[in-house]
C-alpha cells in the first residue's frame, strides 16, 4: 500500500515557496502564479503538472483560510514541539521522516486524539468517527480541485454586470455515470469488507489503529459492474462551458466564486469550485476607483477666472458642472450619485478634475486682451518663494 502522509505533516508553506510567517497577501500571490503554471488547462496530460496543481490548491485550501490556517499552525507547533504524546516508539507508526512521520500505511487513530482529533475535525470536516476521522486519496468521499479562469471585460460591462461563458477543459463527472462510476442502470454497492466504513480496524496494545480497506480502497462502496465510459472512475476529461455571472460593478483584478463548478469530486464527494478572475479594460475617458469615476476636463483661462457651466459625460447622459470664479488647474469638483450605478453596492460620485489649457497662440485681438489683463496685475503671484 502506498504510504499515506497526513496533512499535518505537510509543509504548506514549502509547497507554496513561503515562510511560516507569510502574509494573507503573499499567500493569495503565491498561489495564483502557481495555480496558474501548473493548471490543468495550460498543461493538458502533463500529469506532474496535476499533482502540483492538487498540492497547491489543497495548500492554499488551508493557508489561504484565516481559521483554517490557525489550526493548522498550532497543530504544527503542537507536533514539533514534543508536546504530543505520540512521539517515536510510542506504539509503531510513528518516527521516521518527522514526528508524525508514517511510511506504514496504517492510520493512527485519530478520534483517540482527543484535542488534536478535534483540530483534524474541524479542518477537514471530519466525521469523528472511528476510521472516518481524516479525509486522504482514497479514504472517502473527497472533494474536488478548485478551478482557476480569466475573462476581460469592456468597462461596460463590469458596470452593467455581464454572464460570459468560460470554457474549461479538465476533469468533470462522467456524462454517461454522473459521477458514479457505476454502470447504466447499477449504482455503487456499500463495501461487504468494512461495511461501508472505508477502513479496518486494527488493535495493538494500548492503541487502536485503523487500517485502509483494501477491497473499496478507502471508498466504503464497490462498484459491481463500471461504467464503459470512464472505466468505473467516475470523472473524464472534457471541455465544458460554464456561463459566469458577473455581478454588477466589478472592479478590474476582483475575483468572483462559481461555487460546485470546479473539478469534480471523487467518491460521492463535492466538487471543488471555479474561481473567475475579472480583467477590466479601463475606459477611453473615465478612471475608476471603489465606486467613484475620474474624469479630467480641459477649462479656458477664461472659464476658469470667470466661472462657466460646463457640460460634461457621465456613465449616463451628460451633466453641467458649475465652474466657481477662480477654479484653479488641478482642483477636482465632486458630482454626487454620477459615479458606478447604484446597483454596483452603493451609487459613486463623478469626480470632475479641472485641467486649465493655456492658448498655444493668440489672436491679436487676444493678446492686446491678455497685455492689458497683465498690465493691471500688480501682486507677484511668486513672493513666498522669496527670490
Ligand atoms: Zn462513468
Ligand atoms: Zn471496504
């Protein structure tokens, strides 16, 4: 039997590249760039490239979850520390490559760990009873990888909100078994070995021990007749389109949750969920941030010394801002409720910057206008520079 690692075991942090102290940030980077590389879409039948994807997701699954992460830190600390009872000699199974280290494929018990059993618990949804306690390959129902998608958006539409259609191509519930891997008109029968449990239990001395169930391999059903189609498996690899809905006022690099559309799961278990990051093109005109719009407009010298109503675009139609006398260059006005649609999580304003443009060339008339303009200009705009 293949040797079974716990999760504990497991350095998250390497698998990510990261030190024990990374940030929520650095996390959410790391994974992405590696989700990215190692995504069953860029590396179709690269089955190297699969393991690492699986790797990095189920580190992210647990580092990448506040709560999650602080469980598995302490059970971390708790296991190097020699603080738990189990150290090597303790009743076999232990030693070895670290101090849960168990290259035996025999399971320690973990509803016996009384404090430790209830961290796996809650970790991985365990069901705390004997021999059903951890989730491993193999050992019961599991749920699926989550899934990684891009898609770029007009300005538009992320503020109308849009549904785009995302193909995936990787592993999804087979069409003719729905999952099952049993054949057409069969279903999976309950393991007549364990009776369902999954695994056996083995006694040895002051330790009960449980062993996988070589007969349904952890599964606690058997299938008596597979599916044609994927071999009894339960998954194959096709292309599906799954249509996305983009929630109104999506900002550019935001990531929205398609839950149950990731890989499928295996053993009757969940399926993972996709993940959808949003590219925003920017707008010709508009800038954008949280809920507000920028938007720069050119003023006349003359509309800005004097004050003017100017007519300016909006999302929606156009608006006149006042120009006050003596808008200075680079002040910015506020246009309340003309910003992202209030359907966007509250109505943004339209923030109006006043580029005042300076004639490349005058008329004659203008200069004379300008000279006598100057001539009555008798405070030195510079005197605080003290030159
Ligand atoms: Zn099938
Ligand atoms: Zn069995």
């Amino acid at each position: 039997m293949a040797p079974q690692r716990e999760w504990f075991e497991k350095d998250y942090y390497a698998v990510l590249g990261l030190q024990k102290g990374a940030t929520e940030k650095e996390i959410t980077r790391a994974y992405r760039k590696l989700a990215k590389q190692h995504h069953p879409d860029a590396n179709a039948g690269n089955k190297d490239a699969e393991e690492r994807f699986k790797e990095v997701s189920a580190a992210y699954d647990v580092l990448g979850d506040a709560p999650k992460r602080k469980e598995y830190d302490e059970v971390r600390a708790m296991a190097g520390s020699g603080a738990n009872p189990f150290g090597p000699g303790a009743g076999g199974g232990f030693g070895g490559a670290g101090p849960f280290g168990d290259d035996s494929g025999v399971r320690f018990e973990t509803g016996d760990m009384g404090g430790l059993g209830d961290l796996l618990g809650n970790i991985f949804g365990g069901r705390g009873r004997r021999g059903q306690t951890t989730r491993q390959p193999g050992a019961g129902p599991r749920r699926g990888g989550d899934l990684e998608a891009e898609v770029h958006l007009a300005f538009d539409d992320a503020v109308r909100g849009a549904t785009i259609a995302v193909q995936l191509t990787g592993a999804a519930p087979c069409h003719t078994c729905g999952g099952t891997g049993a054949a057409p008109g069969t279903v999976p029968q309950t393991c007549p070995q364990c009776n369902g449990a999954g695994t056996l239990a083995v006694d040895q001395g002051p330790f009960s021990f449980s062993q996988i169930c070589p007969r349904c391999g952890g599964s606690g059903r058997v299938v008596e007749k597979p599916c044609p189609t994927c071999s009894g498996s339960g998954s194959e690899t096709r292309t599906r389109e799954v249509k996305v809905r983009i929630p109104v006022g999506v900002a550019d690099g935001q990531r929205v949750r398609v839950k149950s559309k990731g890989t499928a799961g295996s053993n009757g278990g969940p399926p993972g969920d996709l993940y959808v990051t949003v590219h925003v093109a920017p707008h010709p005109l508009f800038g954008r941030k949280g809920n507000d719009l920028s938007l720069r407009v050119p003023v006349s010298f003359s509309e800005a010394a004097l004050g003017a109503e100017v007519k300016v675009p909006t999302l929606d139609g156009s608006v006149t801002v006042r120009i006050p006398p003596g808008m200075a260059s680079g002040k910015t006005l506020r246009v309340r409720g003309r910003g992202m649609p209030k359907a966007a999580g509250g109505a943004g304003d339209l923030l109006v910057t006043v580029d005042v443009v300076v004639p490349q060339a005058l008329s004659e008339e203008q200069r004379q206008a300008v000279e006598a303009l100057a001539a009555t200009e008798s405070a030195n705009p510079r005197a605080h520079l003290g030159v």
